[in-house]
DNA sequence: TTGACATATTCCTATATGGGAATATATTGA
DNA sequence: TCAATATATTCCCATATAGGAATATGTCAA
C-alpha cells in the first residue's frame, strides 16, 4: 500500500512544505493566484495543484473575482491538528517542569 | 520529484495516521512493540517500521529492557507542530466571533 | 551452546506523489 | 468573435512509500 493521498485530510495535506508556506502566506490576507505564484518561488502549475489538495481538504476557499481566482485561508480545517497536537500539551508542559526543576535542584545541592 | 521523505520532519511522520494511533496509543504510558501490535490490528513489522520513522524524527524515544523495546513519546517533538497550528488560532476565534455575532444579530434584528 | 521469544530489516509491489512542460479552460475588453 | 490575461489540467517520470512475507538480529534462560 502506498502512502495515503496528500488530499485525504488536513494532516497529510500540510504535511508539504511548500503548502504550509502558501497557508501562511495566506495568513495575513486574501490573494490570487499570481500573487502567490509571485510570493513563492515555483511555477503557477505546481501552485494550483498545491491549491487544489488544499482546497480539497477544506484548508482554503476560493472566489472568483474577473480572471483572478481569490484564495483565502479556512482556519476552522487547521482546528483538528491544533486539537491533536494539544492533546500532548501536558506531557510537553510536564516535562520542561522537571527540567526546570532538576536544574533548580542542582543549583542548590550542587548534586 | 516525489513527495517529501515520512522521516524528512514531524509533519511528514504524522501524516500517517497509524502512526498518529501509535503516539495517541503511547500517550498513556511507556509501552513495548508487542503492546503496540497488540494494540493495533497491523503486523509487527509494519509497526516496527512506522516506530523507526517516529523515532527518526524524535518523536518517541526507546530503551531496551531485557528482551523487549520500550517506546514513549517525546511531547517536546510535537511542540512545532502545535506552534504552526497556533498561528492560525487567532482566525479561528475571530471566525467563531463573527459567527457567534451573526446570530445574535439574527435573533434581535430578525435580519 | 541452544532454543525460544522479541524486534528489526530486507525484498517486493501497487500506489501516490510533486514538479516541469505543454495544453486547455475561463473571463474580459475591443 | 478574437486576442490577451489568469488559472487549471494533463502527461510524464523519478521517488518514496506502507504493508505482507520471509529472514535476520538481539537477548535471556537452561
């Protein structure tokens, strides 16, 4: 069996570089196609594929807007992996409180 | 060119989602390789494969105990990805507020 | 040393890329 | 209708799987 599809959820579609750029890119206004072609270095084809997986899991939206296709970011679909990746906060919290601890302790005891 | 290497970073190692299963499954507790076959309905070597590429990218680490391999996760290899997710979370609120705003406004001006 | 148990690695194959090149489609203005 | 601009799609190929099967490696107990 081979790898699952880049367009099977929102996990293994960032799991491109290249789109996590585009999403951030996007982060901070809507845009076109050229403009993103502009902003990132790589032909407008690979950048409308890239838009397409996004697209498909639910990472962007499009409008059409005369000839120019708008992109913009649909933060609700970056939901699931915010939520997954918190369900290891605590451990990640514990653990950086013991390292702070033990070097508090070796402080003071020079153990 | 082909996709990026699953041990090239966290995101690419995530994708996959047996492997999300496993570091959902080792958030419990430290547990060896026949727990985690056990656990999950796949063969011990497709899971002592997917183990090597989360240990190639630090997410979990291992140990050798007697016999058997102990692996845990490492919740600190995860902090990027929860990082990355966090730039978004302003959006998401936002969103949440403008539709949360929405419909009060519905409901008071039956607009 | 030997047998048994626990994991890891290798070999194989079907599948899914990601990017470049070429081409198709959509939309506007004249 | 036609040319120009903006995007999308198709074709092609090197590459990287993920899992099954078979096998190798590591460790302990007798």
């Amino acid at each position: 069996m081979a790898r699952s599809a880049a367009n099977s959820d929102a996990f293994n579609a960032v799991a491109e570089p290249r789109r996590r750029e585009i999403l951030n890119y996007l982060v901070m206004q809507e845009r076109s196609v050229s403009e993103i072609v502009e902003a990132m270095e790589l032909e407008q084809p690979s950048i409308s594929k890239h838009l397409k997986v996004l697209k498909g899991v639910g990472l962007v939206a499009a409008r059409r807007d005369g000839r120019q296709m708008l992109y913009k970011v649909n933060p609700m679909a970056i939901r699931p992996l915010h939520d997954w990746t918190s369900t290891f906060e605590r451990l990640w919290k514990d653990q950086l409180l013991r390292i702070k601890q033990r070097a508090e302790g070796n402080n003071a005891t020079k153990e």
